[in-house]
C-alpha cells in the first residue's frame, strides 16, 4: 500500500503513538519498526477502501467489515496466520491509543478476533547436545584466543539463558564475570541472571588469551580485527558445528538459550523463576516450555513403550 494516501492527521497519530511507546513503554526498536510498518500498511488500505480523506475522523468509522476486508486483503499477498496475528494486534493497539485520546467507541473494532495458529514450539538440544555444541565450536577456529571466545559465547548462552545479543551487548565492564550479571534485554528491561563457575571460567579463558585490551567501555567480546563481534560470526561457527555433530538446523544461538530454559524446567525449576531468568514480560510465552517438556517425556514414553 502506498503510505502517501495516509492522511496527515493520521501520519502525525501514528508518529505520536510509536514515540509514546519508545518512551513509557520503552518498546524494543524493531519492535516499533514492525509496528510502523504494519499499522501504515492499514491505514493505507483503509484511505483506498472508503475511498476518502477525514483524518482522525476516518478511525472512527473502522467497523469490523474493514478490518475483515484488510484481513483478507493481505492473506492475498500469502501472509502467514502468525504475521497476520501480529499486524491485527499492532494495529488494534493503536485504534485504542486513538479511541481514548479522540474519545471514539472502538469496542466493536477491538473485539475482532485473529486468526488462529499453532504456535511454534521451542526446538533445544539435548544436554548432551548443548554440551557438544559448546565444545565443537571451540574446534572450528584456527587461532586460541578465537576459539575461547567462541566457547565463552556460547556458554553464555546455554549458561545464562542469553541473547546473542545479550551476550556481544556485553563490555569488558562485565569482566571478570560476576557471580549475578545484569541484563540490559528487549525494551531496556533488566534483570539480574545468575553465572555457573564454567560460564565465569569461560569468559576468564577468553580475556586472558584475547589480544585486544578490553576496557570497561568496549564490546567484551571482539572480532578478529578487534572489533565488535558480529553476531554473523557465532551462527556460522555454530552451522558448521551442527553439521559436523550431526544435530537438526534448529540448533542455532538461539536454540541455546531454550535449552537453558527447557533443562531448568525438566530440573524441577520454578517457571515464574525462569520467566525472570529468560527476561519474559509475559508467563505465556514461558509457559511455551512446559509445552515442549511435555512433549519430550512423550517421546520418552513412546520410545520405551512402543505400541503393537
């Protein structure tokens, strides 16, 4: 759609809504920039499909039969039921922000359901795949130094339950590893995350063999020419590791860190404990892990109890 037929008034709600999220809510870049770019694809629509230009106005005629004919308008373009899940709940979002501010009545609009999908499981390694995985990646540089940091990378993940991102927003300020780091994760939300003695002694391998001086305001973890770490870097080393082990193409970094989650969970931990852990702001999407405990021990059950 082609975002000159917004109206003006629109255009300026929209900008005012992503900046009140930035600011109050403290909402994640892409995540506004996914926002923007499905609530503008709406809008859009809506200026061609009524055919007018009433600003504000416009919102408050938004029925349902709208949003089921923009619905339908972009499974035509092959969206996915999740993709179109998210833009229908980024684009409610923001005609209840305009509802209230323009004293409109939305609930008909707002009670409009999504459409229905499976949600994807989390796909960890086993312990002893992340175990191996930790130790292949260490195989694959030529040089020690690059291959601590690798090994400290990835430990880091399965160890604390990190991000990549997480893990490379990391300076030499985090060195040597405390026994409790601060997180800075999605949003600017922090949270403090316990480190095992392996994860410590990891990251203390590194600095000590990394050639680069690491101080307290530089990326901790440096790439061969000495600058910041392209997270690029650790899911190729981490690609070509799986294929030597032989593990599924879902073992990535971030596979790491649901391998941290789901072996606290099989462990007996608390989940609303690893829900602060993981830096969740929600328990559903912790709750994702229960889901796939429930399906190993199946495969489990299964697998020693075969049917006739």
């Amino acid at each position: 759609m082609n975002s000159a037929a917004i109206p003006p008034a629109q255009r300026d709600a929209l900008a005012r809504w992503l900046e009140h999220l930035r600011a109050l809510d403290a909402v994640a870049v892409n995540t506004l920039t996914a926002y923007a770019h499905d609530v503008t694809g709406f809008l859009a629509f809506v200026a061609v499909h009524h055919g007018e230009s009433e600003g504000l106005k416009a919102i408050a005629k938004v029925d349902q039969s709208d949003l089921r004919a923009w619905m339908a308008s972009e499974r035509e373009r092959k969206l996915s039921s999740r993709s179109l899940a998210r833009e229908l709940s980024a684009v409610k979002n923001f005609i209840a922000w305009v509802a209230d501010r323009e004293n409109i009545d939305a609930t008909a609009v707002l009670s409009q359901r999504g459409p229905k999908f499976r949600r994807k499981l989390p796909r960890p390694l086993t312990v002893d795949g992340a175990r191996d995985m930790i130790a292949q990646v260490g195989a694959q540089a030529r040089t020690d130094w690059i291959a601590a940091r690798d090994i400290a990378v990835v430990t880091l993940l399965y160890g604390c339950g990190l991000r990549i991102s997480e893990a490379l927003g990391l300076t030499g300020a985090a060195h040597p590893l405390p026994d409790t780091l601060r997180i800075l994760g999605k949003g600017g939300k922090e949270r403090l995350v316990p480190t095992l003695p392996i994860t410590r002694d990891a990251v203390a391998d590194y600095a000590r063999l990394c050639p680069y001086d690491l101080t307290r305001a530089e990326p901790l973890f440096r790439g061969a020419r000495g600058g910041p770490l392209n997270p690029r870097l650790i899911a190729l080393v981490m690609e070509k590791s799986r294929m030597q082990l032989g593990l599924p193409a879902t073992a990535t970094p971030h596979a790491m860190r649901h391998s941290f989650a789901t072996h606290l969970l099989s462990a007996g931990g608390d989940l609303r404990a690893i829900q602060e852990l993981l830096g969740h702001a929600s328990l559903s999407t912790t709750q994702a892990y229960t889901a796939v405990d429930a399906a190993r021990l199946m495969e489990v059950y299964e697998k020693a109890h075969p049917r006739a």
